[in-house]
C-alpha cells in the first residue's frame, strides 16, 4: 500500500531546492551588480592613491574580507608602496614594519597568477607575519596588470564568517582587478596630462621671471613649488655649490618640516645628491635613511627623486623631491618630466645671467665714460680757473680781496679732489663689500694730507683694479704708506707728487717731494725694507733727487711676480 505523503514531501523537497536555487541566483544577482558599481566607482576617480584605496575597499565588501591591501610592485619586482584596509590605526601602529614582498606575497610578484587558499601557513612558500602583525588564515591574491605590466597585488584575507574563499570570490575579484586595471591606467594617463599642462605654465613663468629681471632666489622657490606641485611630492629642496664645492647648501626648502634644512650642507661625497651634482645624471631609486644622507635622512625613507639643475656639464646645483614614506614612488614620467623642466629653467638661469653681465658691463662702461669726461674735461678747466686765480691774487692790492680770492682757490682745490676721488670710484671695487685699489690709494693719500698740510698729487695710469694681484696689491700700499711716513716724519716739503702706473705688465710706484733729500739712517733703514719687498717679487727699487731738490723713489715690480714661476 503506497504512502499518501510521498507527493507531498517530494513537493516540498523541490520547492526547497528550487527556493536554494533562487536565492543563489539573486546572491549572484546582487554580487555581479556590485561589481558593476564598484567597477564604475572605481573608473570614476582619478586621483590615483585614492583610487588604489578605493580598490581595496571595494575588493573587501565584495568577497566578505576582514583585511585587505593592495601592493604596488617596482622596477626591482619589490613592493614599493603597500596600502591596508581593515586594520585600526592602532594595529598598524603596533606593526613592526611593511612587507618587504617576501613569501606569499613574493610568489605573486614572482608568479603573477590568482593564489588561493584556506590556510596562509600551509603554504611552503609562506614567511609569516611581521611582529605586531594580526594572525590571519584563509588568503586570495589576484595580480592587477595594466596593460602587459603588473601594476601590483590585490591581498585579501580572513573570510568573514570562518569560511575559505571560494571559485566565484576569485572570479569576482579578478573581474574587479581588469577593470582596476583599465582605471589606473587612466588615472595615470590624467596625472601625465595635468603634470604636462602644469609643467608649461610653470616653464613659462619662470622664464618670464627671469628675462624679466626677477632675483634668482625667487625663481628658484617658483621652481620648487611648481616641482611640489607637478609631482605631488611633499617636500622639495634646492642645492647648490658652496665656493668650494665640498658641500651643497640647502638654499630653498618647500614643504611641510622643511624649513629646519634650508641652509645645511650636504657632503657631495658619498652621498646620492653629490652623486647627481657631479654625473648630472638623475636618481630615483633613492634611499635617504642611512646615516650618510644626513641631513636629508630627517625627512624620513619615504620615495625620492633627484634631479640635476643644469645639463651634464654644467650642473649648477639639485633639485630633491621627496614623499612620505607609504606613499606611490616617483614614476619615470616624473623623472622625465622634471629633468626637462629643470634644464629648462637651467637655461633660463644662463640667460638671465648673461643679461644681467651685460647690463652690468655696460654700466661699467658709461662709468669710465663718465670718469674719462670729468678727468679730461672738468678738472683740466677747474685747474685752468685755479691757476688764473692764483696769477691775479699779485694784482690784487686790498687784502680782504686777497683772502678771498686764495679761499677760491683752496675751494677748487677741494672741489678737483673730491671730483677725483669721485672718478677712482666710478672704476668700482672688484667685490662687493671691498674697497677697490684706486680707492684705498687715494685714502692714504688724503691721509697724508692732513699731516703735511697740502695735498699731494696723486696720477693713476693703467687698468690698477683688474691687472695686479692680490698678493702685489699688498706690497704696494705697504710701500706708499711707508713712503708718504718718510715724507711727512723727514722731507720737510711743501709738494709732494704720487704716481701709480700700470703698463706693460709693470707696476711702477713714483714719489717725489721737493724736502731736503736723503739725509740719516732712520730713512735708509726704511728705504731696505722696501728695496727687500721690490727684490722678492723680482723688482727693483731706486732712490734720487730731482732737478728742483729733494726725494724721488721709484719702485717697480713685474705684475707676475718670480715667485710664482
């Protein structure tokens, strides 16, 4: 006799199953439409270090993940930035350090194919975790490649729930991976596109800047914030050679905790920055912790990026740009990119300075126009003026017209050596803040003055700032001043007549007075120092009267002196 049930349990089975079956359907219903939200949420951003967060998260919610992280693979087939999801601020902290790309993590960069499995250290390959870092067991590694290039590794582990990671988790996440694909390609395909259009601006500013007169400091900051802003980098510094390029000094620092760097030194031996000044070749693969990148180690072991100022051969100084550690490294478009832009600022640096030389030899050149006018012309007529004054002061009979017309001639004789103290001037001292030769002539000069109570003449003939060394130059007001001492303690004169004359690549002191000549061996003794001067540098010096009485001393050296070879 049959059971009257059977039907309907066999009816209920198949509705269950059929309601298994359903719910299946709508599960992978549900799944595939939140994979195409999450392949368009992932398109529609452009920013790529968000986006690569953003691919993380996605991959986590769509496979039931409680840890996720994506690594990015360098040139050298080692993680270079590792970016987790599912951690709490205070269990990354607790980690000792990031992967290096070691064990699971390093067969997927060796092997770029889906990894799946329940138990990570089951596996041979498996390295453990870092201390600090959470246990996890179950683990899905699917390659996220951008055209024919591993961009990097999608990680993704801990199934919530106990569970292991099924066919169709993999399946879902290699499907997120090809379209993580496409968008970072796009992604980077924007960046290049907005970096080029900030790097036109940029060039043309700068240039701008420069050719229009603006101070090289100030376009090198232009430089630096546009190479922050182009890059992304958090810090960018600016280096250049000290006088004698031992050290390049931190001369402009953009960026957040820069500022305590801006002005120390940089060994250029041993160290990636003197390594890119002296080969003018860039660097990007950069480690700036080691104790020897001090003080460039302070901003941490983030990515860097070095890039010369200057072509090979005339490297003027170095540009560093560096990022947080964590972050994407510099890409060979950045390299590229700032290489052009600093060379190109390089250049605009060459010109300006040419520009600048250019104005300033031609002010040079009104000046000595200006000092050949008023030596030729104005002081010939003042000195014409003072010598008719002085021939008609003997036909003057009322002696208050006497005095006024010698009151005349002593404001002449002012005014002719202020003008040539002005002319001496206009031949501009050879460093900024030092007195030039001419000048500190004509100051013993005028010193002398008031000890003897005239003014002595003074003649300078000869390009006396620019063709006598340094070493000579000391020589030389060694021996005026000792001369015009002799003067003013011995000669007992009322003239007295300097002359300082280059020509032929001969020095040639003269000083005359009308005194009472050489007499006593206090001034003889002085004389033999200045005889012994003359004789070291292959000179010579001799004494004699003139015609009216008194001293002449000549003294002469050659401007390169037998010393020097």
């Amino acid at each position: 006799m049959s059971n009257p049930l059977m039907p309907h349990m066999r009816l209920d089975e198949l509705l269950e199953e059929l309601q298994v079956r359903l719910n299946a359907v709508l599960a992978t219903r549900d799944r595939v439409h939140a994979l195409l939200d999450a392949v368009v949420s992932v398109g529609s951003d452009l920013d790529l270090e968000s986006m690569l967060r953003r691919i993380v998260e996605t991959a986590t919610e769509l496979v039931d993940a409680s840890y996720g992280a994506l690594g990015v693979v360098g040139e050298e087939r080692t993680l270079l930035q590792f970016i987790p999801v599912g951690l709490s601020e205070e269990e990354i902290a607790a980690i000792e350090h990031w992967p290096h790309g070691l064990g699971l993590l390093g067969l997927l960069i060796k092997d770029a194919r889906p990894l799946r499995m329940k138990r990570i250290s089951d596996h041979p390959e498996s390295y453990g975790f870092p201390p600090g870092h959470p246990p996890m067991g179950s683990f899905l590694g699917v390659p996220v490649r951008v055209r024919d290039e591993v961009f990097g590794n999608l990680y993704l582990t801990e199934k919530r729930g106990g569970g292991e990671f099924d066919e169709e988790d993999e399946a879902i996440v290699i499907a997120l991976a090809t379209a993580a694909g496409i968008a970072v390609e796009n992604a980077r395909l924007y960046e290049e596109s907005r970096s080029r259009e900030m790097w036109l601006q940029a060039s043309s500013e700068i240039t701008t800047s420069l050719l229009s007169g603006a101070e090289t400091r100030d376009v090198l900051r232009m430089l630096a914030v546009s190479g922050r802003r182009m890059t992304d980098a958090d810090v960018v510094l600016i280096m250049l050679p000290d006088e004698g390029k031992q050290h390049l000094v931190i001369e402009i620092a953009e960026g957040e905790g820069a500022d305590d760097l801006r002005t120390r030194l940089v060994p250029l031996g041993g160290t990636a920055a003197g390594a890119v000044f002296s080969t003018g070749d860039p660097l990007t693969e950069i480690s700036l912790h080691t104790p020897s990148e001090s003080p460039l180690a302070e901003l941490g072991a983030g990515p860097a990026l070095m890039v010369p100022l200057g072509a090979a051969q005339a490297v003027r100084g170095v540009i560093a740009l560096v990022k947080r550690p964590g972050r994407l490294p510099f890409t060979g478009g950045d390299r590229t990119m700032v290489t052009s832009f600093a060379g190109q600022a390089s250049i605009a640096l060459a010109l300006a300075e040419a520009r600048r030389d250019a104005e300033r030899l031609s002010l040079l050149e009104d000046r000595d126009r200006i000092a050949k006018d008023l030596h030729d012309v104005v002081i010939q007529r003042l000195f014409a003026t003072a010598m008719t004054l002085m021939g008609a002061v003997r036909m003057v009979e009322r002696p208050e017209a006497v005095d006024r017309v010698q009151q005349a001639i002593d404001a002449l004789d002012e005014t002719i050596r202020q003008i040539r103290s002005t002319i001496f001037a206009l031949q501009g001292p050879r460093e900024p803040d030092a007195p030039s030769l001419r000048t500190q002539i004509v100051r013993m000069v005028e010193e002398a003055r008031a000890h003897l109570g005239f003014m002595p003449g003074l003649r300078m003939e000869g390009q006396i700032d620019h063709q006598i060394p340094e070493p000579i130059e000391e020589h030389l007001l060694a021996v005026l001043r000792e001369t015009l001492s002799n003067v003013v303690r011995h000669a007992k004169a009322s003239r007295a007549e300097v002359s300082v004359e280059v020509a032929d690549g001969t020095l040639t002191l003269v000083v005359e007075d009308n005194g009472v000549g050489l007499k006593g061996e206090g001034r003889r003794s002085g004389l033999s120092n200045l005889e012994g001067r003359a004789a070291r540098l292959g000179g010579v010096m001799e004494t004699g009267s003139p015609a009216t009485g008194g001293t002449r001393i000549l003294w002469r050296a050659p401007l390169r002196s037998q010393t020097e070879g």
